[in-house]
C-alpha cells in the first residue's frame, strides 16, 4: 500500500524538499516554501515484460500544414502565426486588470460565429462575465458560459459529444483536482491540471486557451515547467497609464517567436492598431530637445516609437537614473561610452529616459537613439525632426551594423522621414538608397558630436587641481 507522506514544495520552480527551509536552494527565493502531501511508490523499474518496438520513420518526409482557425482579429493571429492551430494549447499571462479575460473573450466571441466555443471561468461569476460581453456588445454571441474550479467536471464536459473545439480556461491558478490535497494555484495543482486539459486536448483536437497569472517579477505564476508543456506562451504587456497593449509571443512552436500585436484599449474592449509606429508617434512634436526617433524591430514588424531624455543637473552627490521602457544597465554602459571614449561631461547630471507610449525596448539597436537624445539634452540642439536612428554602440565606442537595416528604412520612409542616422552596412552598396532616405553612415560614436552645432561640454580632468 503507498505510504502518504509529506513534503515541502517550491512554488516558484516546483523543486521539494523533505522538510522546511527559509531559502529554496533551486532557485534562490525565499519564503516559497509551502507543505503537501505526496503519494510515495517505491519505483519497481520495467520488470520482465516486453515493450511494444517503435516505428522510425525517415526525416525527409511530406508533412501537412497544420490547419488554422483565423480568429478574424489580425494582430492575434499575427502573434499567434496566422491563426490558431487545432489540437494547440496557448497560454496569455499578464499583469492583473491588464485586458487579458477582455481579450479572450472578443476572440471567442469571433471564433463563435462558426466554430463550437466555450469559456469557462473560475475567477468570475457568470453574470460578471455577461456585464463584460453586453459592455463589448458581444452578448449576442453564442459563447457556451460556465464558472467552474473542477477539471474532472470540466474534462467530462470537453470530451462530451456535442464538446467546444475551442475552450478558454480563466485562469489555471483557480482549477483543482479533487485527487490531490494541495490548495488550487499550488505547483501541484497547476502543473497537474495544465497536463490534464492538454492532453484532452491533444486528443480531441480541441485549441485550448489558459490564462495565468503573473509574479511581481512578470514572469507566468506555477512551475516554470507549465511553459513547456503549451505550445505557444504569449504575454499582455502594457502600462495602465497608457491605452496601448503589446501582446508578445515568447515561444510558439506554431510560428515566429518575438512577434508583437498592438491594441489601443477603449470603451468598447480592445482595438487592433494595424500600423503602431504611427500611433506611438501621433502625438510627437518636432524640435524638441532630448528626443529621438528608433527606428527598431519587433519580430517581423519594423516599429517606430520616440525616445525621451532629460540630463539636468543634480543636486546630490549621487546623481539619479531613471528609466522606463529600457534596460537600466544599458543606459549605464552608453553613459560610460559618452563620458570615457567621447570626452562627454554627463556623468554629474541627473539622467531620465522614457520610450513613449509604454513600449518596452530590449533590443540593442536602441543604442545610438539613446545616445543621439541623451546629447541632444544635455546641449540644447534637438535631433533633426526628420532622422531616424538606430545603431549598436560597443564598449570602445564604435557603432556596430544591426540587422534587418532595409525594413527598417522602408518603415520610415513610409512615414515621411528623409534621413537615417545608422551604422555603415557589413556590405556597403554605395550610391543612394532604394527607399528614398539619405543615410548618414556613422563609424565611431564620436562621428554623432558634430551633428549638433551647440558645443559638447568636455570632461573635467582627472586628478587634483
């Protein structure tokens, strides 16, 4: 007979431990810790009975396309690989209030129109759920509706003949399963939950949608191995402040990782934005100090969004740093550069930066953009309104060749600019440019100082007086 034991679980990694401890040495948290009860079986190996032999099959063979359900609304599709695959589990993390249930609500509601679908909720009454819809006017959908916590009750409803084939489920952190005596939300209960719904459906070929929560950190709540076992992982990203939404895919075994849908949240749920860069630049005013436009790449989609800096003289001893949208320590590199290999006094102000619109940047293209505003603030001449920016900045100060240069130009291009300030190509082609733009091919960092004609303040000397 097993023997029930007890046993102390991690819930940021799932990593156990047979007894209690303030630090989970897998992966470094505190306090994550938590006691459930486990079922233990002595493993007894694969004894003496024959196995069945697989079947091989050669690797240069024909394969069919997986067939996809267009959900009608272009930026998720485009996110999701241009559609949603049968037999596919997604799963949408995002911070709380975000618009991740809105969002998946207006795609059910479009799937509806020609395909069996059900949300399922665990969060929300189904009333809660109906006061959404008739706000979005989308109460006239015919959306199969149930609140539930039971997967052995929301399976049995799956696999029933007259089933979904598309079910959302709202969220995983509130579904349990009666056989386990964890709390919902724990990394038992998630992870066995999570692999109970996909296998229905794998089987039924049902495309599952989860929703789950977030950490403080931003990364999906439960075990870290839940995002292996979906197919796609897509997270909500956005500031509350700002009425843009960024809906990125981080893994898709289905199509492009990386890929970015953009909405505008409004009265009436979630709006697609086919173009974002001229959205993230309506509201941009020409010759201003410290701003710069990045010409940059989400995915496949060329983006354009502004860059702001402030450079202002502090009053304490320990200048302040300040950043939204961008890595912190990417800025104390270029900061670095300016000062050290371009004789640049800025390391004694205060420095801001912002990217407008919500939008965050980890792509190191930025570099140059970020360095164009932080010299055009700290000497009163603005960027030329009708340049865009981009380029990799190296620790000597070089500027370094990105890639995907074309796209980039051509989006820009599209929106009226003229001119690009960019690194030299790997392959220079000479003469002028397909897309229109003049190009201002820049070498060394210290090739962008005499685009401003107001003075660079030089670095102090080193040393005593």
């Amino acid at each position: 007979m097993a023997r029930t034991t007890s046993r102390y679980v991690c819930q940021n990694c799932g990593a156990s431990y047979p007894k209690w401890s303030g630090k989970c040495d897998a992966c470094g948290e505190w306090n994550t810790l938590v006691e459930e009860q486990a079922t233990e079986s002595v493993p007894k190996g694969l004894g003496k009975g024959q196995g069945r032999k697989i079947e091989f099959v050669a690797l240069s063979g024909v394969s069919k396309d997986a067939p996809r359900r267009m959900t009608g609304i272009q930026e998720f599709d485009r996110v999701c690989g241009g559609g949603l695959v049968n037999g596919s589990a997604l799963l949408v993390g995002g911070d709380p209030g975000i618009g991740k249930s809105t969002l998946l609500l207006q795609v059910t509601c479009c799937l509806a129109q020609e395909t069996r679908c059900a949300y399922i909720s665990g969060e929300e009454a189904v009333d809660q759920v109906r006061m959404r819809a008739a706000r979005l006017g989308l109460v006239n959908a015919p959306v199969a509706l149930a609140a539930a916590n039971n997967v052995r009750d929301i399976i049995a409803s799956l696999e029933a003949a007259d089933g979904p084939q598309v079910a959302v489920i709202d969220s995983i952190q509130t579904m349990y399963i009666d056989t386990l005596d964890s709390a919902p939300g724990t990394v038992a209960q998630v992870r066995a939950c999570a692999s109970e719904l996909i296998r229905v459906a794998k089987k039924r070929g049902i495309t599952l949608l989860i929703v789950g929560h977030v950490t403080k950190d931003g990364q999906i709540a439960g075990p870290r191995v839940l995002e292996h076992m979906v197919d796609t992982v897509l997270y909500f990203e956005g500031e509350r402040g700002h009425q843009f939404r960024i809906l990125r895919a981080v893994k898709n075994r289905f199509g492009p990782t990386d890929e970015i849908g953009v909405f505008e949240m409004g009265e009436d749920g979630l709006v697609e934005v086919p173009n974002p860069s001229e959205l993230f630049l309506a509201d941009r005013r020409r010759d201003i100090t410290g701003t710069a436009v990045f010409a940059g790449l989400e995915g496949t989609r060329p983006v354009l969004v502004e860059v702001q800096a402030l450079v202002a003289p502090s009053p304490l001893g320990t200048p302040r740093r300040a950043v939204v949208g961008w890595d912190s320590s990417r800025l104390a590199m270029v900061l670095a550069v300016l000062e050290a290999r371009c004789g640049v006094a800025i390391g004694a102000n205060d420095v801001y930066l912002s990217v407008a619109g919500g939008l965050k940047i980890s792509e190191p293209a930025a570099d140059l953009a970020v360095a164009a505003a932080l010299v055009s603030s700290l000497t009163g001449e603005p960027v030329p309104a009708d340049a865009v920016v981009f380029g990799e900045i190296g620790l000597s100060g070089e500027i370094r060749a990105v890639s995907q240069t074309d796209q980039r130009l051509k989006e820009a291009a599209k929106l009226g600019f003229n001119r690009a300030l960019m690194p030299q190509p790997r392959r220079s082609r000479g003469g002028g440019s397909a897309d229109g733009l003049g190009r201002v091919e820049l070498d060394h960092l210290t090739d962008l100082l005499p685009l401003f004609q107001a003075d660079v303040p030089p670095r102090p000397p080193r040393g005593r007086e």
